[in-house]
C-alpha cells in the first residue's frame, strides 16, 4: 500500500501581511472552477492598553509591573517569535486533521507573521475554499482555533512607551497544555 | 542537552538555550526553576522531540527538549 508523507509547508512570513498578497491569493483561484467557495480568517494587530512595567525612575528599586505603578500604555506592536520546527509539524497535522474532516475541502492556505507587525496590520490568514461554503467555513474555524490553541508562536507586545508585556492566547483553553493554568 | 527556550522564558534566562542534563522531564522542571529566577510563577510547558508531554517522561540524552510560555498565535 502506498504511503503518503504529508508535505510540510513554511506558513511564516517576515513581518506584516500585505493585503496584496491576499487580492493576490484569490486571485490565484480563479483556474480552479470546481471551487465555489472561499472562507477567509484575517488576524490583525490590535492597539490593546497594557499595563506597563516601565520602572519608574525615582523608584529603581520598585519591582515592575506592580499593582500601584502600572500606568496603561498602547500596544504599537507585536514582535512574533516561534518554535519554527515544532509549530511546522503540528501544523502539518492540523492541515491533515483539517482534510480528513473536510474531505471536500479543495484548498487550505495559512499564514503567519515572524517579527514585527504594528497595530492595524495583518498578521495571520486562514484561507480555505471548497465547492460548497459549509465546508469551508467550518473549516477555518477550526483551522484557526487549533493553530491558537497548539502552534508554539510567542508574541511580544511593544506599548507606546517602550516597555513590553508577554501575549497569552486567553481565549484558548489552555488546562492540560500548560502547568498551572 | 541543550534545551531550547523561547517567549518569556528565554527573556528571564537571558539566553535562548542552555545546556542542562536531566533523567526526566520532573527533574528538568526542578533544575529549571533553580536557573531561571521566578520561574515557579510563569506557565510553561516542555515538549520533547517537538510533542507537548503532560505528565514525567524520562530524557535519554538525545531528545530536543523545549521549554515553552503560553502560546500566543494569531
């Protein structure tokens, strides 16, 4: 019987999405006319306030990010870092799990960004097509649950006043996975 | 082993890997948490040869061992 090695795709990009990119994607889809449907997930890089660990400095010895000093400052920035090898393979999983469950799924493409991405810019794309839309959009919701949930990608966020503060995917569930929480 | 880290951690450790030798995944926690300050009080988990492990696992030697902060895609 023959076995098929599925082949592991580079989904990271250097800094930003360009929206170009995306026209340009579509647009490479309009040979294939068995697809009916496209489903297109954008993540893009939101101004959150944080709170800052800026040590204030008449106060050096006060440990930062406390309760009484941390003054909320604008996320400017994410600066993406990632498990390169790892989060390739578990996305080669995610992207088989994703066929299997989807079989009609004509095309799956993903996205991520590596290094700085300011706020307001892209930084993760879900792209699926099939011939009916059902397929798709299941599809890229569970594609984008799983690569929150399981894809070892860090985010440093950058604040207006150039201290930094560490992301957490809160949303994801994340009991079982992590130690303590 | 050279253990790799990442996020947060390598920000704590100053460093984005250091070698450390551990029989098991319990013992490298330990020695993890006397290297790396505050370490005790951040979530993190270890995957070995690029697979989340939950429970305590013994190392061989030869395995590529990370230490990860939460996830933070997308």
């Amino acid at each position: 019987m023959e076995t098929r090695t599925p082949k592991q795709r580079d989904i990271f990009v250097e800094g930003a999405i360009d929206p170009s990119f995306l026209a340009e994607s579509i647009a490479k889809h309009a040979t294939r006319t068995d697809i009916g449907a496209h489903e297109i997930f954008l993540g893009q890089v939101r101004a959150d306030l944080q709170p800052s660990t800026v040590i204030p400095a008449d106060h050096p010895g006060q440990r930062a990010g406390g309760e009484d000093n941390a003054q909320p400052s604008a996320v400017q920035a994410i600066e993406y870092t990632a498990y390169r090898d790892m989060a390739l393979e578990q996305m080669t999983v995610i992207r088989e799990e994703a066929f299997s469950r989807w079989p009609s799924m004509t095309c799956l493409h993903v996205h991520h960004s590596l290094g700085v991405v300011a706020a307001g810019q892209l930084c993760f794309m879900v792209f699926a097509s099939a011939p009916h839309r059902r397929a798709a959009r299941e599809a890229v919701a569970y594609v984008v649950d799983r690569i929150k949930a399981d894809l070892p990608i860090f985010g440093k966020e950058i604040l207006a006043d150039s201290s930094h503060v560490w992301k957490v995917n809160r949303s994801v569930d994340t009991v079982g996975r992590h130690t303590d929480r | 082993m050279n253990v790799l880290l990442f996020g947060l951690i390598a920000e704590k450790a100053g460093a984005h890997s250091m070698v450390m030798e551990a029989s098991s995944t319990a013992e490298l926690r330990v020695m993890l948490a006397s290297r790396i300050n505050g370490l005790d009080k951040l979530s993190y988990a270890i995957a070995v040869d690029r697979q989340v492990v939950k429970d305590d696992v013994p190392l061989m030697g030869a395995e590529e061992i990370a230490v990860l902060p939460p996830f933070a895609g997308g």
